[in-house]
C-alpha cells in the first residue's frame, strides 16, 4: 500500500520538478530581457551611444515590441544629439568666421579715420586717400552685410523663389551689365558667345543673375590685367548649359572641391584686398540647390578655369530653398 501510495506521487514529483524548471527558465529569460532593457534606458540617460546593442531579434511578445522601441529610441535620440553638437560647431566656426571678417574693416575704418581726426584731415596729401580707404572698407562691411542676409534669408526659406520663363541672353546681358565697372577698373575683358536659337529656360531671373554676376566677378577678380572672360551658353542634353570661363590664375586641384563653403578662400589675402566677402560662392550654391541645379568647376594653376551650371528649358512646378 505504501509502495503504491509512492509510485502514486512520483508523476506529481516529475510535474512539480518540471514547472519548476520551466519557471526558471522562464525567469532567467524574463530577467535577461528586463536586465537589456535596463541597460539600454541607462545607455540613453547617459548619453553612451557607443556600445547600443540591439535585441537579438525582435521577440514576437509586448516585452519584444518595448525593447525594441526603446532601442529605436535611443537611436533617434543619438542622430538628434549628433545633429545638435554639429549645429554648434556650426555656430561657434560661423560666428567666428563672421567675427573676424568684421574685425579688419572695422579697425581699418577706425584707425583712418582717427589719423584724419589727429591732424591729417588737414593734410591735402593724404586726407582724400584716407577717406577713400574708409569707403573701401565701409563697403566691405555693406557687401558682407548683405551677403549674411542673403545666406539666411535662403537658409530659412525667406527668400522667395519665382519660376518664370526667360531669354538665356537677357539674363547674360543683365549680369555683364552689372559687373562692366568692376571689369573696367581691373582691365579685364568679358565677352559673351551664345549659341544662336536658344530657347527660353525657366527659374527665379533675379537670382540666376546674381549666380552670373558673382561668377563673373570672381573670374574679373582672380584674373590678370588684360585678362578675358567669357560667358558662354548653348545647348546639352535637353538643357542650356551655362559657362564661365577665364584665363586667370586658376585654382589648385585641392582646393576645388571647397569653394562654395562660407568664408573659404583660396588667395585669403587677395580676396580680402579685392573686397571679397567669401559667401558670393556659398550663394551661388544655394541658389542652383533650390533650382535643383549644381555648380561644376574645372580648373587649371596659371591656365584659368571654367564654372558651369544648367538651366531647364522645361516649366519649373516650383523652386524651394537648397
């Protein structure tokens, strides 16, 4: 009767044994996931993105789901926060580069201008040089001003983008118009060669012309006296091709694929001396981004160089900020 009683409770023994493992087990899987799930929102807090790891696999349970939305959380957070500290390197490097573009005018217009005071406003022989070199660097300070408007106006989409449908000609006439007395003074020659029959293209005039007239004031600017321009269109691959093109001094190969970032120059010290406020090519990319355009640039040391962009001859739908 015992013996029976006993072989009656053995299958009860295994069962309990059993759950008790399968509770277990249970319980360590549970705690290792709890466990990853802390680790994670501890990795969040901190800021230690380094060493994220994510769930084996995506378990098919509301414990899954969470861990892995938190995972995914932390990881949009990590994008955000790099997105942030870039910004601010931003910041400071433009603040910077802005700080020290104002300081040489403003010390130069200070520094003339309290010679003129201390005695040499009297002196015939230099008071006029010394007021031509304040409206020199006021203009400078008017130019950066300006250009600093634009960059943000365009940045934060507060300029306006037309498309409207235009003669390629007018457009060239209209930027060779505006840089005529630039390229008087430094004895430079801008020529136009436009393909004949060119048919109409599409964008914001106004903005083009002002992309037209900072590249050809660049190419009068880095060029030798005597030196040529040419503005040159004609058609390519359904589009009008745009060119710039001079004999100057050219642009050395590492410098090339920097250009159009803001402040950057190659010649700093004859940029500063031609008035340059080193944001002209900054807008000019700006502005074909928001035509979905790009700027090309070929350029050989001492053999001059081309700037090149197109333009659709088919009806824009609308124009947003680069």
């Amino acid at each position: 009767m015992l013996w029976t009683s006993s072989a009656g409770w053995l299958p009860l023994g295994v069962g309990l044994a059993s759950a008790a493992a399968v509770y277990g087990a249970g319980c360590l899987w549970l705690h290792r996931r709890l466990r990853h799930l802390q680790n994670i929102l501890r990795q969040i807090r901190t800021h230690d993105f380094e060493d994220l790891a994510p769930p084996a696999a995506p378990e098919g349970d509301e414990l899954g789901t969470l861990l892995w939305e938190v995972y995914r959380t932390g990881q949009s957070l990590e994008d955000e926060i790099q997105e942030l500290k870039e910004m601010e390197s931003y910041r400071r490097e433009f603040i910077g580069n802005v700080s020290h573009e104002l300081k040489t005018p403003i010390f130069s217009v200070q520094g003339f201008a309290e010679t003129l005071l201390d005695g040499a406003l009297d002196d015939e022989s230099v008071n006029r040089t010394f007021l031509e070199k304040i409206l020199h660097h006021a203009n400078r300070l008017d130019n950066l001003a300006r250009d600093l408007s634009t960059i943000t106006k365009i940045e934060t989409d507060e300029l306006n983008m037309s498309g409207e449908a235009f003669s390629v000609m007018d457009l060239c006439e209209a930027a060779l118009e505006s840089v005529e007395m630039r390229a008087e003074e430094r004895n430079v020659h801008p020529r136009m060669e436009i393909a004949p029959n060119l048919p109409d293209v599409y964008g914001d005039f106004d903005r083009l012309r002002r992309v037209l007239v900072n590249l050809v004031d660049n190419a009068i600017k880095y060029n030798e006296e005597g030196g040529s321009v040419w503005l040159q269109a004609e058609m390519k691959d359904g589009d009008v091709e745009l060119r710039v093109v001079d004999n100057g001094i050219g642009i050395p190969e590492k410098h090339q694929s920097r250009l159009t970032e803001r402040f950057y120059r190659v010649d700093k010290s004859r940029s500063r001396h031609q008035g340059g406020t080193g944001l002209g090519l900054a807008i000019v990319k700006h502005i074909l981004g928001a035509h979905d355009r790009a700027l090309h640039v070929d350029s050989t040391p001492g053999e001059g160089s081309i700037f090149r962009f197109s333009l659709s001859t088919r009806p824009t739908s609308s124009l947003h900020p680069a």
